[in-house]
C-alpha cells in the first residue's frame, strides 16, 4: 500500500501509546517524528516503532514543533499532550495546513477553546477530536435504538458514572488533579460523557447548573477518613507499601519506562499520594442541563466507588430505555500491574469485569432486551480500535456507524464541563453561549 500520511505524533505519554503503535500498524500512514520535552519517553515510543517493524524517528523538543512540521513534511499531527497544551499545538498545525487529531478533551478553558474555533473557521483545517465512545459498539446500539423511535421523543436522560478506587483514584495521582492543566473531571473525563449524550441525542446543550465538591480525596478528607498514609509519593516510601491506594510504577514495565525512568529529565511524578496537597478538582460532581429541544439531562459522576460503570436512563413519549454497564464489579487492595494501560486506565481486561445490558419497555408492551454481541472490557469497549479505523483508514460499518467527532462536537462537550466548573463555582444555571460561543 502507498504511504499517504506523514505523521508526528505530540506527547508520548501513556494515551499516546495507542496512537503509534495503532499508526505504526497501518502500512499507508508513516509516523515521522515524536515531539515531547522528555526523550525518555520518545525512547520508549521508538522501541514501539521497531517492535512494529518500523524504523526509529527523529525526536523534537516542544520548542521545535513548527521546524518538524516543515523539516519531516508531516501532514497529520496526533495532539496527546497535558490537555492544557492541546491548543498550543492544533493551532500552528492548522495554520501550516495539517490534519489534526487531538485527544479529548479538545482543550481546558474557554479561551483556548475560542482560539481553535476561530482557527478552523479561518483555516478551514480538518480537526478531529478522539471521542473513542462513540465507537464504543454497545453506545451505537443504543444510538441506533433511540433514532429508530423505539422510545419515541426522548424527554430527559439520566447518566450516573462510577469511577473506581483504582481507576478514579489515578486521576488524583497526576497532572488531572490540577485544574490548570486538565479543567478537571467534568472537563477531562465526563466529555466523553457529554459528547456521547449529545450524539445519542443529536442535540445541543444550552444550560448547565451542577454542584462538586472535594469530599474523598486529599489530605483533609484522608486525615478525616483514616485513609491517608503519610507519604508525598509511592516509590521509595515504606508508607505506601500497604496503602491500597498507592501505584507502584516499579512492579510494572511500561510505568517505569514511561513515568520512573523519565523523571530525571522533566521531574514530572505520576505516583503523587491521593490523599495529599495540592488537589484543586472535586471527585463527586452533580449537572443537570437542560438541550434546545427541552429535553434534560442529569449527570452524576463519582470517582470513589467500590465498582466501576455507568447507568443512562432515557424517558421518552413512547416509553423506556436502560442501558447499564459495568466495568469492573471490584478489584482486590493490592493487584500485580499487567499493564502500563489497564491496571490504572481502564483499557485492558479487568480482573472481576462485569457486563453490559440494554433494556427496551415501550409504554403498554412487554420489556425487551436488545441483543449486544460479545463484550470486550478491553480497549474501552472496543471503541478505541473502531476509532482509529475511522480516523485513519475511513471505515464505516455497514449501516453508517458513529461520526468521527469535529470541533464542533469537541467545543461543545467542552463547554457543557466548563458550565458546570462555573456552576459549581457561583452556585447559580450558566448559559453554555455565556462561556464559549459555539456556531
């Protein structure tokens, strides 16, 4: 096959690993160069490369990134940096006329998110935002459900998200407990959610009240629980040996190579203590948001639970739908790491998973469930490998499948997180246009 795409990807964390190595796999597109202000984890994404057959490629400091662009002659550029920093990379990249593909969120504040709007719109560049979800094949059952009227007109949804203490409590070990760089849970996390409701929906928010709080992480609300163990970091304390909710990133190779290995270089600590200072996000978030039909939504995410999944409930004129997954029923205290993935983010097979059901009850009729072939726990569903066929190889199934998602859909699932941090913030509804104007 005759290569076509020249690719770097920016940001060679752990989320970026799917990225080039599911690039590298895909004999008409090359990738080109990495770009990331830590060769050591460029190291390691070039050992993916040659474990892929391919040959290493050139690394670049962020300080670099407009001379690769024109030095490699890319022409597709993979954003999977600190989310605070995706715009400082999609806009010169749109500017220099490449596709861009970003992981979500798209970025962080209202602001940034104005400057890559208007940057398309000038442009008229192609930006793609990795809402892997929607890929997600039991998600497009329910879409496919919900649009052939099996509910009828749907008037209010309920989506209630449990994180786990394995997983949930991950995002309190890293940069994501930081508001300035991630814009918290309800922008990072839960805009998968939103964009899932408003594709299921095939709407547009307009209102956000919600309410959060810190109420289980911390240093505070450890010392209060007795969960807290006294430590800064995990590697190296005795402290942490026992504590459930520490990682120890030296049981695992793909942690060591990619965060232990790597601090020398930007001292930048990914097994920080959940319980300790410094913690500027809430980890228990209520919304309630009200679409330009009429149509409601109220959203519940906890990121402290025993099991991980997620309940949405839609009510419609003509009945009923209920979707239920779960993840993963439990995990033990302390579980061997398998995987620099799935043993803190969710992709890999879980130790005690659960399952997935969809349940139809028209008004007046018998309840029905709709028939979900086999589930894999794996890759979010599956989800993650049906969207790069659909970024990079421009697969559909049969029946259409799920749109890639664009700036459009990326602006406003960012700005229905944004209206909630600012809810929480004033304690009174903000309109979603108040925040960022989306066309």
């Amino acid at each position: 096959m005759t290569v076509n795409a020249r690719a770097a990807v920016v940001g060679t964390g752990l989320r970026a690993q799917l990225f080039t190595e599911g690039m590298a796999h895909r004999d008409h597109i090359e990738v080109a160069a990495l770009c990331d202000p830590n060769p050591v984890r460029m190291a390691h994404h070039n050992r993916l490369l040659a474990a892929a057959g391919r040959a290493p490629v050139r690394t670049y400091a962020p300080d670099e990134f407009a001379a690769m662009l024109h030095a490699e002659r890319i022409d597709t550029v993979v954003v999977t940096t600190v989310d605070a920093l995706h715009d400082a990379y999609i806009v010169p990249a749109l500017r220099a006329g490449c596709r861009v593909v970003t992981e979500k969120p798209m970025t962080t504040d209202a602001e940034r998110c104005r400057r890559i709007l208007d940057t398309v719109e000038e442009t008229g560049g192609d930006l793609s935002v990795a809402f892997n979800y929607r890929f997600n094949p039991v998600h497009e059952l329910v879409h496919r459900e919900l649009r052939s009227g099996a509910i009828g007109e749907v008037l209010s949804v309920h989506f209630e998200w449990l994180l786990d203490v394995r997983h949930g409590a991950d995002y309190f070990r890293r940069w994501h407990r930081e508001r300035d760089k991630s814009g918290g849970l309800m922008v990072h996390k839960a805009g998968h959610h939103f964009d899932l409701v408003n594709w299921w929906l095939g709407d547009r928010p307009e209102r956000v009240f919600g309410v959060g709080r810190l109420g289980f992480y911390g240093r505070e609300n450890g010392e209060r629980t007795g969960y807290r163990r006294d430590y800064e970091r995990a590697h190296g304390s005795a402290a942490a040996a026992e504590d459930p909710f520490a990682l120890h990133m030296d049981e695992n190779e793909g942690l060591r190579a990619l965060y232990l290995d790597a601090e020398k270089q930007d001292g930048y600590i990914r097994d920080r203590n959940v319980f300790g200072d410094g913690i500027t996000v809430e980890d228990d978030m209520a919304v309630l948001t009200r679409y330009a039909t009429g149509a409601s939504m109220s959203y519940h995410l906890t990121a402290y639970s025993p099991w991980e999944g997620y309940r949405v409930m839609f009510n419609g004129t003509g009945g009923r739908l209920e979707l239920e997954v779960v993840e993963s029923t439990w995990q033990r205290p302390r579980t061997k790491l398998t995987s620099s993935r799935g043993a803190v983010h969710g992709d890999t097979a879980l130790e005690n998973p659960g399952s997935a059901q969809i349940l139809v009850r028209p008004l007046w009729q018998p309840p029905r469930a709709v028939e979900i072939p086999a589930f894999d726990h794996a890759g979010h569903g599956g989800g993650d490998a049906r969207m790069l066929r659909a970024l990079f190889d421009g697969e559909k199934d049969a029946d259409g499948g799920a749109p890639v998602a664009g700036v459009r859909d990326g602006a406003l699932a960012l700005a229905l997180g944004l209206a909630a941090n600012a809810s929480f913030a004033s304690g009174r509804g903000v309109d979603i246009d108040d925040v960022v104007r989306v066309w």
